[in-house]
C-alpha cells in the first residue's frame, strides 16, 4: 500500500472520528428534551412498564425531580400515568412507526409535543417538544373567536329584529315577504355561528349539525300546521366557515322555495335535502314531487342569489322539473382539513 494511501486513509478516519461521540455530542447539547426507556413486560410478553435509562440535561432541567428519574420505573415516577401512555409505547415498538401526542405535564405545569420511536427490542426513544408558549397563544386566540362570535351573533341577532319589526308594520304584502326573507338569510348565518360555537370548534363547522338546526328551524317558520315535513340526510362531514355559509344560504334559499311553492296549503309531501361528497364535490339535492316552481320564483331574488354562490364557487347548477322540482347543486370542495389528533384519538 502506497504511503500517500495510508495518508489518505488516516485522514479519513481522523475526519469519520467515532460516531457515538457525535451521536453523545447531540444528546448532550439538543435544546429538546431526549430519553432513553428499557421496556418492562409481564409473564404474557405484554409492555407494562420501563425503565428510565438516561436522559439528556435539557430534559433533566425541566424534569421536576431531575436526575432522579434515571434508573427508575416510569410507574414510580407517575404512578397516576394513564395505560395509553404503555400503549404508545407499545405501538412504536410493534410497528415500527413513530408515535406522536400532546401531552400536559402537570407537575411541570408544561404542554409537550411528544414523539415516541423504536431505538431496539427493548428500548423506546422519547423526544419532549415544549410547545407551552403554542398552546397559550391558541388559547388566546379562541378567546379572541368566541368574543368575536358572540359579537356577530349578537348583531345578526338586531338586525333580524329589526326587520322583522318593519316586515309586521309594512302594509306592502310583497315588502313585509321580502322584508321576511332576509330575516331567513340572516338567521341561517346566525345558525351557523350558533352551531360553530356549540361545537368549539375554530376553523370548520360539522354540517350534519348545522343543517340539522337550520332545517327544524325552517319547518318551523315555513311549515307550522302543514302537513309537509323536510326529510334530510347528511353525511357525516366538517367544511370551513366561508365553504359553510355559502352551503347554509343554498340550503335556505332551496328550502324556502319547495315549502311556500312545492304543495298547496292543505296538501301533504315531503321535501328530501341530501347531501355528501360524491366524485371529489360536495353534492346537494333538495327535491320534491309537488306542483313545480313558478316562473316568478325560478327567476326571483332567492335562485339568483343561489345562482350567485354557485358560480362564485365554480360550482354547477341543475334544475329538473319532470316529476316536482329537483335541484343539484355540486360544489368543488378542498381535502378535508383536521387539526392534528390528540394523545385520546391517537391510542
């Protein structure tokens, strides 16, 4: 071997150095806390404890009892610690695939974004995230969403008072219909704070819920001593707050339209509102086999508006007047955007 060779081959391995002192290096020095488990299983093989084998100083200094913890059972240390925290445990050792939680640590009174890995058999890396100040800032900023949902709530409210107050003192039939239909608009968007509020959610609304409300409230006002009755089937599905108020005004206009126009005053029938996803769109129908839409309703302020909506959206519109009335309206809709799961939904 020639000398410049074994030079060569020195200096890469004084470069290469030992990996563990690297790997050492990083765990002494990360910002994140690290530590180390050995499983503990029972006479059936099953994971019910671990041992604490190492952790780094990071950990060690948000840790309440701090270097204490090592060599220790987990059980000793939090023997109020719930089962799915071993069944994470379990998880990323059976599969292979890394487990991620949030968890609140009520002794360090700290919100951690925890990561759970396979290191071998027997042994279960835990990656500790702070994400404390995270979690006040989204607490602060649902505050700040209820507040301004009240407030909205609080306005639509006035405003429907007030023009349901104009719409009994108007004279004008047709001023105190109109003056009526818009206290049906606005309210159907009062449904939607209502129902986005019940839910806690922030972001999306759960439409099965949402037109469930709005459809009892509509056979209320449209429908009271009728023998006509909204038959409505809904899959299970949440779509954002804009997605949602476009679909809840839709949903009002259609409605309206089949309750004073569909069947006659002392006549019986049902008016179907389905909707669900069904080639990549959101699909809406509402359908009756009543006596048709009238010319003046077909072109009248409630099928423009809906007409509006959905070309704003880029969706479709049809209309089928063979048998009653029936009206499909498709809507692109995006993925289906969810909030990460929480420790209780992940095991």
């Amino acid at each position: 071997m020639s000398v410049v060779r074994k030079l060569n081959e020195r200096d890469g391995e004084r470069r290469r150095g030992d990996p563990s002192k690297r790997y050492r290096a990083l765990f002494e020095t990360m910002s994140e806390g690290f530590v180390i488990c050995e499983v503990i299983r029972d006479e059936t093989g099953r994971l019910v404890d671990y041992w604490v084998r190492d952790a780094n100083p990071a950990f060690l200094r948000r840790a309440p009892r701090g270097a204490e913890m090592i060599g220790r059972r987990f059980s000793e240390i939090r023997p109020n610690a719930h089962p799915r925290w071993f069944s994470a445990c379990h998880v990323a050792l059976t599969r292979g695939e890394p487990v991620r939680f949030e968890f609140w640590d009520d002794q360090a009174l700290r919100w951690y974004d925890v990561h759970m890995t396979r290191l071998s058999d027997d042994e279960v890396g835990q990656f500790f995230v702070d994400i404390t100040e995270r979690k006040k800032a989204e607490g602060y900023q649902a505050q700040l969403f209820d507040e301004l949902n009240h407030r909205v709530k609080n306005n639509l409210t006035i405003v429907s008072g007030v023009l349901t107050m104009q719409a009994k003192a108007s004279a004008n039939p047709e001023v105190r219909e109109q003056l009526l239909k818009a206290v049906d608009r606005i309210q159907s968007i009062a449904d939607l704070h209502a129902s986005l509020y019940r839910s806690g959610g922030r972001d999306e609304v759960e439409v099965q819920r949402y037109l469930t409300e709005l459809c009892e409230r509509l056979s209320r006002t449209l429908l009271e001593d009728r023998d006509v009755r909204l038959d409505l089937k809904v899959e299970a599905l949440a779509l954002p707050i804009d997605e949602a108020v476009q679909l809840g005004v839709i949903v009002n206009e259609l409605v309206t339209n089949a309750a004073k126009h569909a069947y006659g005053e002392d006549e019986a029938g049902v008016i179907w509102i389905r909707l669900g996803r069904a080639d990549g769109a959101l699909k809406l129908c509402v359908s009756d086999v009543g006596r048709g839409l009238p010319p003046a309703a077909a072109s009248g302020l409630g099928m423009r508006l809906v007409r509006s909506l959905v070309e704003r959206a880029g969706g479709e519109l049809e209309i089928d007047g063979a048998h009653g009335v029936s009206v499909e309206v498709r809507l692109p809709v995006g993925p289906r955007r969810r909030s990460e799961p929480l420790q209780d939904n992940l095991l």
